[in-house]
C-alpha cells in the first residue's frame, strides 16, 4: 500500500502562521519544535511548570514562556510535548478546561489518543505532527536549510480542515522540506511502539550485548569484543542509511558478506520472528501500554532497575574506557 507524501507546495503556510501555537514541555522535541516554528513566522508560546529547569533556557533562545494553564488559555492550537507517561494528568489538570470549541489538540505521537488515555472533547481537533528523528536532530536540520521527514495524522476534524492545518505545523517544523507522510494514529503509534522495542532500541542493544558476552565468555578480550560487536556497528548502518543494504554489502569484504547470509537467519530465526509477533500482539492489544503505564504509577521501578543494570554492564564500561581513548569521537 503506497503512502501518500506531501511538500511544500502542498502546504499553506499562513494556516499555521496566523494561528497561537502553545508548546507544553520543553525537551528534545519541545525545544525543536517551538524554536523552528519561532523561525518560521508563527506566534508560539511554551507552556512549562513555573520550577521547571527549561522556563530560563527557553527565554534565553527568545521564547515566551508562562505556566501551562495560561499557554493553553491563550493559544488555539496546543502541541503536547511532555513525555507520554505524563501527558494525561498535564491534560485533566492545565488544558482540558482551557480548550474552546474549534481549537486544535497536537500530538507527536499517538500513545495517549490511541489507547485512550485522554478522550479530547467532539469540538476540538485532534492531530499528530510526528517527526521521524530526535528533537536535537529536527532542530540542528532546520538551521541547515533541509528537515526531518514528520508523519501527519488527523484522529477528529472538528472544524473541515484539520488536515490543512496539520500540514502547515509540520511546514512549520521543517517536515516540508523533507516530506510529509499521511498516517493514522493506530498505525503511527502501533508502528513506533513496534520499531523501538523489537528492532532499533530493543533489538539491536540485545543483538550487540549478545554478541559482545559471546566472546568475552569465549575469552576474548572486551576492548576487542567491543570494536566488533558495538563500535563498527555505527559504521555500517550509515552506508545502509545511505545508499542501501546492497552498498553496505559492496563495502564489506566477500567474507563478511558470505557470513553475513550463512549467519544472520541462524541468529534472528525462526524464534525469534516468533518473539516479534508476540511484541506486536502486546502492542496492539493495548497489554505493553498498560504495564508501561502502571510502572511509572509505581515511580518507574521496573525502568529503573534496568536502566541501573545496563549502566553497569561491562559493555558499557568497556565502551567508556574505549571512547576515552579517541579523539574523533569526543564531545
Ligand atoms: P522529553 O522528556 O525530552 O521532554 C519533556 C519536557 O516536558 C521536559 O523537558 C519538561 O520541559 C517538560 N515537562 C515535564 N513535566 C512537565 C509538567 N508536569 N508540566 C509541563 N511540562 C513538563 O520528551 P520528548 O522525548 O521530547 O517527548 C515528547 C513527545 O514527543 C512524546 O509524545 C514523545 O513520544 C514524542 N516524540 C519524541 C521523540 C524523541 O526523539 N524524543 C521523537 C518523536 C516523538
Ligand atoms: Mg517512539
Ligand atoms: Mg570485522
């Protein structure tokens, strides 16, 4: 099924240039998106907690800054960019008595609309605007001229042009630039949800753990076990980024290529496609959301305890000593 893809001049970028923008949070996306918009033309306020570490960091880059309440009270349209897990209880208690009928409700991902954390009122729009990169990444391509692609989605179109009003934030954001794909909410929070835990976040942090404890088990030595496992891994992706699967392969050695098809099912078989498509079945079922939910209802226990684990892991610690050592990859 071919997505449909928008550009700039599919846009209208007065839709979003004559609205009141209110950003609540100001992280990795909140920062991108209320500064690119800023440099865009659009009237943006951010909405933070008064002892919130950001109010003077977002003056600072020029920004108006004010409690939630008031951001949401005085702007039309209201993009939601505090982490999900607390994007429910920011709505009940700051925006939902301040939304009037017509206005819009933004998202940049679908977490809480699609399994129903919050239930946005008939009268108001409810859109997503979802770049497909870190807000550090959204911010730093706008300034060089170019965008992160952004996903826009429309779950309620209150007012007949919802959609319009979507493609012009994400114009706003740079995401014009590069391309605007249609999705829907179901399939932009099903799909991410998917893609992190099963492969980019989940799946290739295991894949290189395993690798690395395979041979330092075996007694090689973890400074080595880690160029192989961990740091070439950076290296290759960016030749499949680039230019294909078919170009990282032309770039490695015949041998590498040859293992990489004799070894590569043997790893990710059988049992594991099986795993995936019992990640996607929690997804979907709405399962992964709840426990992930109940977690943070419980001060992030379980979350914490992991991240505590892999902070510790000799893959970690090895990686620190390494990464110390060259100048190419110093910050
Ligand atoms: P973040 O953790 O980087 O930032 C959240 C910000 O919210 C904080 O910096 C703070 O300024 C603010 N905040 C926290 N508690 C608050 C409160 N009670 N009241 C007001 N403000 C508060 O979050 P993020 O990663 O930018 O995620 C925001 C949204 O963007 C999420 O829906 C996420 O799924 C989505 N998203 C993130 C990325 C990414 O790369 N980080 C990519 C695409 C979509
Ligand atoms: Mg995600
Ligand atoms: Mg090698």
């Amino acid at each position: 099924m071919a997505v449909e893809i928008m550009y700039e001049s599919d846009v209208n970028p007065e839709i979003i240039q004559g609205m009141k923008v209110a950003i609540i949070g100001y992280g990795s996306q909140g920062h991108a998106h209320a500064l690119n918009l800023k440099d865009s033309g659009v009237d943006v306020r951010v909405g933070l907690r008064e002892d919130s570490k950001s109010w003077a960091k977002a003056e600072e880059a020029g920004l108006k800054v004010m409690p939630v309440s008031d951001a949401a009270e005085e702007a039309n349209l209201v993009m939601m960019l505090v982490p999900d897990e607390l994007q429910a209880r920011v709505y009940e208690e700051q925006i939902a008595a301040h939304l009037k009928p017509g206005d819009t409700l933004a998202f940049a991902h679908g977490f809480n609309i699609h399994f129903g954390y919050i239930k946005p009122p008939a009268d108001v729009n409810v859109i997503m605007c979802a770049p497909k990169g870190p807000g550090h990444i959204v911010r730093r391509q706008y300034t060089e001229g170019s965008g992160v692609p952004d996903l826009a989605c429309v779950e309620q179109d209150a007012t007949g042009n919802a959609w319009d009003i979507a493609l012009s934030y994400c114009w706003g954001i740079g995401g014009a630039r590069s391309g605007i794909i249609k999705s829907t909410f179901k399939d932009e929070t099903e799909e991410d949800l998917f893609g992190e835990q099963a492969v980019i976040c989940g799946g290739v942090v295991e894949l290189m753990k395993a690798g690395f404890e395979t041979l330092v088990d075996a007694g090689y030595p973890p400074e080595l076990a880690y160029f192989e496992c961990y740091h070439e891994m950076k290296m290759l992706v960016d030749l499949m980024y680039e230019s294909g699967i078919h170009f990282m392969n032309y770039s490695i050695s015949n041998t590498a290529e040859y293992g990489e098809y004799y070894a590569g099912p043997k790893v990710i078989n059988e049992q594991s496609r099986e795993a995936m498509k019992q990640i996607l079945a929690r997804v979907q079922d709405g399962s992964f959301a709840q426990e992930f939910v109940d977690d943070c209802n419980n001060g992030h226990k379980w979350l914490l305890e992991q991240r505590e684990a892999l902070n510790n892991h000799l893959i970690e610690t090895t990686g620190e000593k390494i990464r110390s050592m060259f100048s190419w990859i110093k910050k």
